[in-house]
C-alpha cells in the first residue's frame, strides 16, 4: 500500500503538474498555427503513446520532466532535431519574436493558473476548509520548541490583539494577518494577559518558522494512524489514543506532545494515553527518520486525527478564495526565490525528487485536501522557476528574444548554443546538489 501510494502521489504532484506545463506551451503553438510534431511526458527513448495528426503524444523513460518539439525549432534548443528550419509557415522560427516569447512564457503562466481551478473545484465540490478552533480567540496555549520557531517574547496566556497592526479577534483573523507579514522584518504583536497590555517584536529566521509564530495551536492530541514497523506500534499505541501525559508531565495538545517527542534524543518516553476511558501507558522509543521538510528528527510513528471541517460556500466565493490562496502561494514562493538568490536561505532546504516524492506520499496518506494543495505548491514552483532569467528554461528563451528584440537582429547559433550550454550545466549542478542532500537526509538514519 506505501507504494502504491508513492506511485500516486508523484502521479498527481508531478506528472499532472508536468502535463499541465507542457499543455500550456502545446496551446499557445497551435493557436499561433506551429506544428508540433512530439508531446511528450518524460525525456530519452519513447515507451508508448499515439500518434493524432501531425503530433506523437509519447511517454518517454525519464520522469523528470517533459517537453514538446515544434517544427522548425531553433537548433540551439535541447528538445529540436538536427533538421534545420525550412522556413515554412508552420514552424516556430517563422513565427514573430513575441509570438515565440507567449509560448514559452504559456507553460508557466498555466502552472500560476491552475491553482485557482485545483483549489476552487475543491473549495466548490467539498466546501471551504477549516479547524473548529480558528473560530476562537487566538490565545497561546503552548510555545514551540521547534529548532526552527522563532525567538519571542510572547508567553503562554497572551491573547493576541492585533498583527502589525491590524486587530484580530480569531485565529483565523491571525492567520490572514500573518499571511501579509514580510518575513524580512520582525513581525509586532499587540497581545493581553490578564488586563495587561503590552506590544511584542519577533523577528523571523529567513522567513522559517511563520507557522510557529503564535505556538503550537489548540489541536487535541488524537492519534488517527499508528504506522506500523514504527515504535508507536511496537509499543501497543492505537488508533484513537488520546494522548494525556509523557514522563508524568500532562500533555493538552498536539504540538506538545510531537515538541516533546523531537526533543527526547532518543530516550524512552513513558507515554499515557486515553483509550475509551481507560488510562494505558506505554514504553516508546523515538527514532530519527525524515520529516516532511526532509529533515531528520526524532519521531514514534503515528498521525494526527484530521480535524478539517467543510462549511459551504458559493462558486462565486470559492473561486474569490481559490484565487487568493494561489496568490498567496505565488507570493511566498516569489520570496523564497529571492531569499535563495541573496543567500539568505540555504540551496539545502530545498526539495529534489526524493524528498517531493516523500511528500507526495504523505499527501496521499492524508486525503485529497492535502494533495490538492501539493499540488498546488508545486504548480506554482514549477511556474516560477521555469520564468527565472536561466538559459534552457522558459525564462532564459524568452531573455534571449528580448535581446534580439532590443537589437533588431539573430543572435549567433553559436552563442545561443554557448548560452544552452552554461545553463544546462548550471541546472546539472544545481539537481545534483539538491539530490546530494535529498538522498543525504534519508541515508542519515541508518549510517
């Protein structure tokens, strides 16, 4: 069944994204009348597919991405074949500059879009997701001790007022207010405790740990799924526990109890939970194993109990929704690129296929709610990337015909071909550093 569900989840994640890419460019060409002579999902030798009209639509052996060949495509590209442009009508060199800039620029301009239509038909078909505590005021129950939570001033009882100075009366008022943060500057808090008012900074670390600004939120500590081969299991936990304590200390929620398990370095935790009335305890040894992030911490296998709640919305609503979460992702992505471009965050939180295929799985494990919005993550990555000034992606073309555009004139197919070279080599890099530590991660646990 993990497999299965590994084979799923990087089905939907990054092939339907890759499809949706690829379609982009496949549509613009055929509304511009450029023949495409090959579809394909995937790199290297053709697997299977079918031929309609003049197009192979193919699968090919290499799942790391995909491409369509337009007649007459500049030789300088990787995907054209060693037949030079005859000048006929139908190909993409006959074509005007900006006709060839729009289909380059089709693919990633879908992959900003389709957010919207992933997350709108679920927003539509099984209503706006929500935690029944986002209706409550956004008091502290509990600090994180995430390696990556900020450090703060705010205290277990502050109840926040207002965010950078917008008020707040909910959670989910301090969620949209955060959303809004520029997590380059300290993020100021007006919270009360106890009649007493007072105003907090808290700067953030490269912009990590914004979902921990406020502590751990007030989810119960219900186990849904106990994996097993993990030492939740093997110590007899269930499904449905209730977590109450560890080591004697009372444990209310979630957060806390998985804070005090990454904290245990690996000592064995006497772990009490509810079971239909009855207090049981048992003798749990965490292990270190990847987390979603791909990050190795100590973890006892097992799940939370989904809390989502759907409340229906109208179409009208659930698209105006849908269209504001995919421009909040668009916006967070857009800073993670540039913090990554200044330096400011490490080339080594990011994820290759190893790690996007572990999350894909996980999504899947999780539901449909968790997968769509995967998806949606990295639709938008994959639309943003493809747009950066790098030669052999979307962006670096379409830099090239802005060029010969300002100078009325070809470049040299010796330089286009210099400029594929360095960008290819670039790109080989850059994967094979990402993979390094991708694998690393996971190798770590067993060295």
């Amino acid at each position: 069944m993990a497999f299965l569900h590994y084979v799923i989840g990087i089905g939907l994640v990054l092939g339907v994204m890759i499809l949706v890419h690829e379609w982009g460019h496949f549509v613009m060409a055929r509304l511009f009348k450029v023949r495409v002579d090959v579809f394909s999902i995937g790199f290297g030798p053709r697997l299977f597919g079918w031929k309609r009209g003049d197009t192979d639509y193919r699968v090919s052996a290499l799942p790391l991405g995909g491409y369509v060949r337009m007649a007459g495509q500049d030789l300088s590209e990787l995907d054209s074949t060693d037949q030079a442009p005859t000048g006929a009508p139908d190909e993409l060199m006959s074509k005007s500059r900006w006709q060839r800039a729009l289909i380059s620029f089709a693919g990633p301009a879908v992959n900003l879009v389709f957010p919207i239509l992933l997350l709108g038909g679920l927003y539509i078909i099984k209503g706006d997701p929500y935690l029944p505590f986002q209706n409550q005021a956004p008091q502290i129950v509990s600090l994180s001790l995430d390696k990556d939570a900020p450090k703060t001033d705010l205290r277990e009882g502050d109840t926040v007022r207002a965010v950078n100075g917008i008020p707040v009366s909910t959670w989910e008022d301090a969620d949209k207010a955060l959303e809004k943060v520029d997590v380059t500057v300290p993020v100021t808090f007006d919270v009360e405790a106890g009649g007493v008012e007072r105003t907090v900074k808290v700067p953030l670390k490269s912009g990590a740990g914004l979902d921990l600004l406020l502590g751990n939120p007030p989810i119960p500590p219900v186990i849904d799924k106990v994996e097993d081969g993990y030492p939740a299991a093997r110590a007899g936990l269930r499904d449905g526990d209730i977590v109450t304590a560890i080591d004697g200390q009372p444990v209310k929620y979630w957060g806390q109890f998985v804070d005090r398990v990454r904290s245990s370095g690996g000592k064995t935790l006497d772990i009490a939970v509810d079971r239909k009335g009855q207090t049981v305890h048992a003798s749990v040894t965490p292990e270190k194993n990847p987390n979603e992030a791909g990050d190795l911490t100590y973890q006892v296998g097992v799940a939370l109990k989904d809390q989502t709640k759907y409340r229906h919305v109208p179409p009208a609503e659930a698209l105006g929704q849908a269209v504001s979460q995919t421009k909040l992702i668009i916006a967070r992505t857009a800073q993670t690129v540039g913090l990554l471009v200044s330096g400011r965050v490490s080339i080594k939180q990011l994820q290759g296929p190893v790690g996007i295929s572990h999350m894909a799985k996980q999504a899947v494990d999780r539901g449909p709610l968790a997968v769509i919005s995967l998806m949606a993550v990295i639709s938008v990555n994959l639309g943003i990337l493809n747009l950066l000034p790098i030669p052999i992606l979307d962006g670096g073309n379409i830099l090239l015909l802005a060029v010969e555009g300002i100078m009325r004139r070809d470049l040299s197919l010796a330089f286009k071909e210099r400029f594929v070279q360095v960008g290819l080599v670039f790109l080989l890099v850059l994967f094979a550093i990402v993979m390094y530590h991708d694998v690393l991660r996971r190798l770590a646990p067993h060295s």
